[in-house]
C-alpha cells in the first residue's frame, strides 16, 4: 500500500468517526479515542490519546469542555478542528514529521511553525518582548504564503502567528482563508476584532485567537491603556457569539500572578466562552527590559502547583509555556518542535530567543532548519535530565551564550544581546535559585515517574 493511499485511507477513517463527534455523548468521544490511538504510529502521541481518554472516563472537567466545544462553536469551526487540527496536524501530520521525513530527508520537522507577520502594534505595553522589533510592515503576503506552502509539504499543518498585532495586516485573511487545510493560532490584544472581524473569523472556521490579558481590569488598564479591558470582553463576546474558538493568553510576572491564576479568572474567562488559557513568563527583552518583573523562583514553582489544581477543577485547557517542559521532554525550540520567524525574515529558535544566523528570504524553510545554528542548539537538548528547568533563556544560560558565540548569531534587535551581556549576572543567579527549588520537586515528584515512562516506551 503506498503512503499516499495510507494517508487517504486514515483520514477519511479519522474523518468518518470524527464526524459523529456533534452527534454523541462522553461515551462515543472515549470510542473514538481509541479509533484515534489505533490511527497514530508513534508512541509518544498513544500515550498523550490515552492520557486523555482517562479524563474521559472519570468525568474530568476537560470533558466538560470537550462537549462545549461539540456545542457552542459554529459546525465549520468544529468541521475545521476535525480536520485541520487533529487529521492534518495531530494524525497525518504527525506520520509524516515524524516517520517520513526522517527516512527521506534525514530529519524531523517541526510540529509547529511561529510567523509574525508584523511588528507593528496598535497598543505600546512595556515590558513587550515585540517592542524593539524594527516597526515596519514585515512580510510580504507572498512569502508567509510560501513559508505555509513549505511548512505543509513537510507534515506542519499548526501555524501559530503573533506579532506585534496580527488584526493590523486585514492581507493575513487571505492567507487563512488560502490555506484552508492548516489550522491557525493567533496571539492577539483583542482590541482589534469586533462583529464583523469575528464573523469573518468563523466562515474562515480554521483559526482560533488566544486574547492577551494582564489581569483584570485595573491591571489591563493600566499596561495597555485605558478602555483595554472592555474591548477584549467585548471582543471575547463577539467570538462566542458567532461561534469561534479562542482562548487567553497571560505573561506572569512578579506583579500579576496570582492574580492571573486564581478563580475569579478561570471562572470569568469560562463564562466568556474562552478555551484554552497560556500562560508566559516574563523574560527580560524587548521594550525596557527588566529583571525585577520576572517571577520569583519560588512563584514560578507556586504557577506549577496551581496549574494542576486548575487542570483538575476548571473546564478549561491551561498550558504553560516553561512549567510544562515535562510533558514535551524539555526545550522545543530550535526546530525540535518550533521555531519563529520574525517580521523582518529572521529565523530565531524561539519567540524569546532573539538571535538568529539566517533570513527566510532566499533560503528554504528545509534550509533554515537544517542550519548549524539551529543543529547545534537541537545537539544540546533537553539542556538538563530535569524537564523542570528546559530553558536555554533563564534556566541553563551557559547554552545559549555558547551556541551564539559558536555560530556567530547576530541579536535581531537593538538591544537583544542584554541577555547575554549585561543582564548575565542577574540571569546566573535566577538560573540557580530556582534550579534548587525544581531539582527538589524533580526528585520528589517527577523523577520515578518520569523513569517508568522512558522504560515504557522503550518496550512500547
């Protein structure tokens, strides 16, 4: 059987039994949870199905929320989350990335492809890691085009794009509504996306925006400028309204973390219809960067609790970006399972990371991938045998100023190269303060379990 009829074969099974999904009970999504395991030929995602198909089977609050998603988005978003999200990218996505491209061009692509497709920003937040970024239109509608057309070819059908603001370049709808196969994640303020964007939002039915929040009102208010708060409730409303996935997206600081954390906005952002919560944490470039807002070591590790306790309490997903390096086996970046490119072409390892040694323009997205630069930085994960600590940035230093002084990466702004010149000190003393607080955790809580999930699939 060939590899295209295989893939034919297993879509429009996925497809056949998926599409049942607006018609069943908690019951039917745990028999197609299984379909979807048997679908799948590698390991590390039967795990992830199963894990899921647990949660079903207890009643978990992430069921809750499976059937919302069944019930509130409009019937082509859900025929796009379908398709888009768990065919293309999760089933045969994930064959080609992760099978085929090995054997045939001697490498794993990526899951998940960052674009910013410009810099440029209808609010000025300080503290924001876009805000130094040359403020120019950025790419051209032809190249983000051509970058997705690569990205596809190679089994990435999850593009994320951020910014600066994404809703500033109205060209980017022809790119969503082009690229009807891929499934998009938008990183945005909000401020941007009333009735008619919204609408627009769901005949596209492919891409979800994840809205940015400070915190409440007064601490919305405050950072991105008066009236800020009510145009992001007003555009949740717009979203739900119309039947479109979204989610929210918080960056942690020293200030805000509990805040951003606790009940009242889980439960504010749940009645709004959001699905999904991210949660970054502040790191100390862009727009007058500053140590003293990033989180404690011992905040980051209360953020590590809490988000448990929301997983298990809350009918929403939660992700976070740096505590859940367990359950991606560390760093990600570099090509490992994402990389970014910047408004200006720049390819950097990380939406945080601001170096780069190559240019999309001119070169291939194989190409780029394949870089020394990018090679090295893949050759040295996970940075630690603890997934608790899988950041080059903040958490294991040396790494970085090494992979930058050996391939020669250039800072992608003015500015970049503090965090690995003058904040260094700073740095160095965070980077050991909590790596005393996760080796402890790492012992007590993660060591062993991580040790039987290795021995697992070894003989898996």
């Amino acid at each position: 059987m060939t590899t295209g009829f295989k893939q034919f074969t297993k879509a429009q099974a996925a497809r056949t039994i998926l599409g049942l999904v607006p018609h069943v009970s908690v019951e039917n999504l745990i028999r197609a949870s299984h379909f979807a395991e048997k679908l799948t030929r590698v390991e590390r995602d039967r795990e992830a199905i199963r894990a899921l198909r647990e949660l079903f089977e207890r009643r978990h609050p992430a069921t809750m929320m499976a059937k919302e998603v069944i019930e509130r988005l409009s019937p082509n978003v859900q025929r796009k989350i379908i398709s888009n999200l768990f065919v293309n990218a999760f089933l045969i996505g994930t064959d080609k990335r992760e099978i085929e491209m090995p054997k045939e061009e001697g490498f794993k692509p990526p899951m998940l492809l960052v674009i910013s497709p410009t810099m440029r920003c209808n609010l000025l937040c300080p503290g924001c890691y876009a805000g130094e970024y040359q403020q120019h239109e950025g790419l051209s509608t032809e190249l983000v085009d051509r970058i997705i057309r690569e990205a596809k070819a190679m089994g990435t059908y999850f593009i994320t794009m951020s910014g600066g603001e994404v809703f500033m370049r109205p060209d980017m709808f022809d790119i969503w509504e082009e690229h009807s196969d891929v499934f998009f994640q938008l990183y945005t303020n909000g401020t941007l996306i009333d009735k008619e964007v919204a609408a627009r939002l769901e005949r596209c039915g492919n891409v979800a925006p994840m809205i940015s929040l400070e915190g409440m009102k007064q601490e919305t208010d405050a950072r991105r400028g008066a009236g800020t708060f009510d145009r992001v409730m007003e555009a949740m409303d717009n979203l739900r309204e119309t039947g479109v996935m979204f989610g929210a997206s918080f960056t942690e600081t020293r200030h805000n973390m509990e805040l951003i954390a606790s009940d009242e906005m889980m439960d504010l952002l749940v009645g709004k219809g959001a699905l999904v919560a991210w949660y970054f944490q502040y790191i100390p470039i862009g727009r007058e960067p500053h140590t003293e807002l990033m989180p404690t070591p011992q905040q980051r590790d209360w953020l590590r609790r809490r988000v448990l306790e929301i997983r298990e309490t809350k009918a929403i997903f939660v992700g976070d970006f740096w505590n859940d390096g367990y359950y991606v086996e560390g760093c990600i970046a570099g090509g490992r399972e994402y990389i970014h490119i910047n408004a200006n072409g720049d390819v950097e390892p990380c939406v945080f990371c601001h170096f780069a040694v190559d240019n999309i323009r001119g070169k291939t997205l194989k190409d780029v991938l394949n870089s020394d630069f990018m090679k090295g930085i893949r050759s040295h994960q996970p940075y630690r045998e603890n997934y608790l600590t899988p950041c080059m940035l903040i958490d294991e230093p040396d790494v970085l100023r090494e992979v930058v002084a050996k391939y020669h990466a250039h800072p992608t702004h003015e500015g970049a190269e503090t965090l690995v010149t003058d904040l260094k000190a700073e740095i160095d003393r965070y980077a050991r303060e909590y790596r005393a607080i996760a080796d402890d955790v790492w012992e007590r809580e993660y060591k062993e379990k991580n040790a039987r999930r290795v021995e697992s699939a070894r003989y898996s």
